[in-house]
C-alpha cells in the first residue's frame, strides 16, 4: 500500500458562461416577477370581498378570525394564476439559488444575484406597470453593474 496515495483529482469547474446564466436566471425569477406578484396583489385587493359569515361572527373569538382571514387572503391569492405563477417562478429561482451557492463562491454569488435582483426589478416594473426608468436609476444601474465587475474582478486576480 502506497503510503503517500495521489490527490484526488478535482473535478473541472464548469465554463463561465454557466455561472453568468445561472446569476441571470436567479435574479430574473426573484426581479421580474415581484412587479407581477405586487401588481396581482393590488387587483386583489379592489375587487369586491367574498361573503364569509365566518370572519364576521361575534361567536368567534378575535385571534381565530384574524387566523382565518390571513388563511382566506392567501386562499384566495393562490387561486389567482396572476399571482400564483410569478410566485412559482418567483420560488424556483430560490431552489436554483440554493444549488448556486452549494457550487459557486458563496460572496460572489449572494451580492451578485441580489443586485441583479433589484435591476430586474426595475425593468419588470417597467413592463408590467409602465414605470419610466428615469436617469437617476439609469446610473444607479451602471453603479450596480460596475459594482458586480468589482467583484468579480478582485476574486479573479
């Protein structure tokens, strides 16, 4: 038996394109549906309420009718396709998050897909809302992106 047996061979780390669409696809489900969700959210709440008996009778003590009613609100939220598939995707990017910081450097990976988050965000507003992107976010945006190079950067060298 060999007293000094070879190191193991580390596997390759996967191309870098690999990382970069993994950090978009996480900050894309967590940016672009929270405008979708916020948006479902608010119709909800114009839309006449249902008539639950329930919720109004004196019987019924004061914390079992809150109880109810939070489990009513998001009864009815998961019922809505307009809220319940941004929230599935919304969901899912957190279950990619979780295999990228399982693999990828864990103080790259955290800033880097928060903030490419709160870009996406940003332009999910735009598009479900119709929020103009004024200049101030612009440079914020660049501020952000350069941030995220910064990073990157310093790990690298």
């Amino acid at each position: 038996m060999d007293p000094n047996p070879p190191p193991p061979e580390a596997s390759p780390s996967p191309p870098i394109w690999r990382w970069v669409l993994g950090f978009l696809l996480v900050g894309a489900a967590w940016g672009l549906t929270t405008p979708f969700m916020r948006r479902a959210a608010v119709i909800r709440d114009k839309e006449p309420k249902p008539v639950r008996p329930y919720l109004t009778d004196p019987n019924i003590s004061w914390v079992k009718r809150k109880i109810w009613g939070v489990l009513y609100a998001v009864a009815d939220l998961l019922r809505r396709p307009s809220y319940a598939v941004p929230l599935l995707i919304n969901m899912t990017g957190s279950v990619w998050f979780f295999v990228l910081i399982g693999q990828a450097e864990l103080s790259l990976t955290v800033p880097i897909v928060n903030s490419l988050a709160f870009l996406f965000t940003v332009l999910g507003e735009w598009y479900a809302e119709g929020k103009i992107i004024e200049r101030q976010t612009w440079i914020g945006i660049g501020m952000v992106l350069t941030g995220i190079t910064l990073c990157v950067h310093s790990k690298n060298t």
